[in-house]
C-alpha cells in the first residue's frame, strides 16, 4: 500500500441542459494540444467531444477517459427528461468500438490532461470558451494513495504495449537509443 498523500482533485462538472452545441469546446481543446501549440484547430484531435443529435435537441459534452482495449459486453440505455441518449453517449472511454478519442494521425488514444494543469491557464480552457457556463471548473481536496503517472505517455505506451506486446515495444526502444547514441 501506497503513502496517503495530500491530492488536489480537478472536476468539470457538465450542464447539458446548458449545451446549445456550439462545439467551442473541441476547438479550445484541440488548439491547446496542437503542435506548436494554439498553431491549428481540429475538433478530431480535442479530449472533449460533444455528442450532437440536434433534430432532437441533443447535445452532450463527454471528456476523454481512460483507454480500453475491449468494449463492453453490455450496453445501457438512459432516457432522462423523455430524451433517450445513445448507448456510449456517456462513455469516456477510448475504446475500440468507435472513433472518439483517438489521434486521427497515429490512432493512439486521446485522455483529458486539465490542460496538462498550465499554471498559466485560471482554469481550463474548454471551460473559459463556453460561454452558455455548461462546463464548471471545480477543486476538491482529497487522501489518495500516492502514485507516479505519465499522463498521455503512459496512456499512449499501454495502447502500443496492448497493440503490438511488451517484447516488440522494448525491442523497438532498444534499437532507437542505440541508433541515437550513433
Ligand atoms: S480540460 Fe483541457 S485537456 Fe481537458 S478537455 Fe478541457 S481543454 Fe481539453
Ligand atoms: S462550448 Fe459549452 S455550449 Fe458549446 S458545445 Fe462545448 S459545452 Fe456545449
């Protein structure tokens, strides 16, 4: 067991009522994380999608989750307000039954970062651009079991270590640090 340590936890709490749709989100998110960054836009490339029906007045904002290498055996159904929402349309997860949440480039899977917490940013930024206050920035403070995470490298190396297995990966990286030490 891990030392219990102090941890600042950051949540985006959603209003869907609030969504009217306009996806500023995704291009907030998707310019924050481009390289260099703010040099483009594209909503493929965001860790917030905002799944549109608006024939029925359907807008969900969904943060990028966890990675999955398999999808659920079993789906869900929720009707809320007489509206009934997708079977995913609440999923974080990128998985491999749908196309959210994956690098359009290198299919390896996209996760939320809180803007990989920039000091420079008062909150996130997909927060600061929508304007209808459908998405609000909240901090808690809580014991967690204290553990080292990579962020997006640990995410992206589970995903190739999933894909192609542990030996290929290690095999790989061997032979590029010694093509780098050439
Ligand atoms: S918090 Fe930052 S990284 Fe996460 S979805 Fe919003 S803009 Fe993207
Ligand atoms: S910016 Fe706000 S209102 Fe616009 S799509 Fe995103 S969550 Fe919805």
């Amino acid at each position: 067991m891990g030392e219990k340590k102090k941890k600042i936890v950051k949540t985006i709490k959603v209003d869907v009522d609030k969504c009217n749709g306009c996806r500023a989100c995704e291009v907030a998110c998707s310019a924050f994380h481009a390289a260099p960054k703010y040099s483009s836009n594209n909503p493929a490339r965001s860790r917030i999608r905002v799944i549109r029906e608006p024939l029925r007045d359907i807008y969900v904002p969904v943060y990028a989750g966890e990675y999955t290498a398999a999808e659920c055996m079993g789906r869900d159904k929720y009707k809320i307000d007489g509206k009934e929402y997708d079977e995913c349309g609440f999923c974080r997860a990128s998985c491999p039954s749908r196309d959210l949440f994956k690098e359009p480039d290198s299919g390896l899977p996209l996760k939320c970062d809180m803007c990989e917490s920039d000091p420079q940013l008062e909150e996130p930024l997909c927060v600061q651009w929508c304007l209808n206050d459908a998405l609000i920035y909240e901090e808690r403070e809580e014991e967690v079991e204290e553990e080292e995470k990579l962020g997006d490298v640990e995410t992206g190396l589970e995903s190739l270590v999933n894909k192609f297995g542990l030996d290929k990966i290690i095999q790989t990286v061997a032979r590029m640090s010694i093509s780098k030490k050439d």
